[in-house]
C-alpha cells in the first residue's frame, strides 16, 4: 500500500503538544523513559493522514533517524495505544493499523485496493441506539466497517453488478 498522506515529521515547536502531555504522563506512571526514539516516532505518527501500518511509519521514521528499528516503531505503537492516543485497527487484510483517537467515525474498505474512506454519518448512530435499546442492549463502544469496492475499482456497467 502506498504511504499517502505520510509526510516528513515536523518537529513540534516549544509548546508540548496535548498527545505529547499524554504520552509524557502515561510514560512517568509506569517508570518508563521518554526516548528521542518515542518522541521521533510519536512525531511522525501525528503527522500521518489516515490509518498506517508499524512498516509504513518505520519507513517514514527511519529517513530521520536510521538507527531506529522496526520492534522500535511496534513497542511505541503499543505505548501509544495503551495511553490512548492510538487505536489498532484490522480491515481484513491481515494487517494492523494505526490511527489517531478523534473523533467517532466509521470506515468504507475497499476491498479491491484496499482504500479506507471515513465518515460519519448521525442518522447511523441515531440508528444503532435505537436497535441496542430495542434490545435492552446497554451500547458501550462500535466499529462499523462497509467493505466493497470504491467508484476507482468498481466495474463500468455499474448497473448489473451486485455482490451479497
């Protein structure tokens, strides 16, 4: 998959960034160190647009600083989802990947070249209460995931094509 989105990490001004706070104080409660490593790569992963692989960001991570290794990126990966900065997320092709916590959203995958499209959609959400308290289903957390082929992938006579 190609690296869109994934620019050159940007050096964060003197003012710590909220993430950076986050992943400081997460660090200090469980005795570990704030590395240049952690930082660098803590860096680059805000700097991504979307949802990354360890192998990606180890490629963005590594033009900075070579001797960075992959566990590296992987551990921090970690720490960042243990603090609550990042989320894993699986799309069915075997692969992890990362983003950034924000914002409630769900995911269209294309299952031809694999292109992740989020979105939100209220009606959606107004929806899935509903059913869970139709249920009497206490709703805590969800992930909606659409899979099927984006308008690049899709067949030129649209109008006959269906898969169920």
């Amino acid at each position: 998959m190609p690296l869109e989105g994934i620019t050159k990490p940007v050096r964060l001004n003197t003012a710590m960034s909220r993430e950076k706070q986050v992943l400081r104080e997460y660090i200090s409660q469980n005795k570990l160190k704030l590395t240049e490593q952690r930082e660098l790569i803590l860096e680059a992963f805000l700097s991504t647009k979307g949802h990354v692989s360890a192998e990606e960001l180890y490629q963005v991570v590594c033009k900075q600083n070579p001797m960075i290794g992959l566990a590296t990126v992987y551990r921090t990966l970690n720490l960042l989802c243990e603090c609550g900065l990042a989320q894993q997320r699986q799309f069915g092709d075997g692969q992890t990947r990362y983003e950034l916590v924000q914002a409630h959203h769900d995911h269209l995958i294309c299952t031809k070249c694999r292109k992740i499209i989020e979105f939100e959609n209220e009606a959606i959400e107004t929806l899935q209460e509903q059913i869970a308290k139709e249920h009497g289903f206490m709703l805590q957390t969800h992930k909606h995931e659409l899979y099927g082929l984006c308008s690049d992938c899709q067949p030129a006579e649209r109008e006959d094509f269906v898969i169920y």
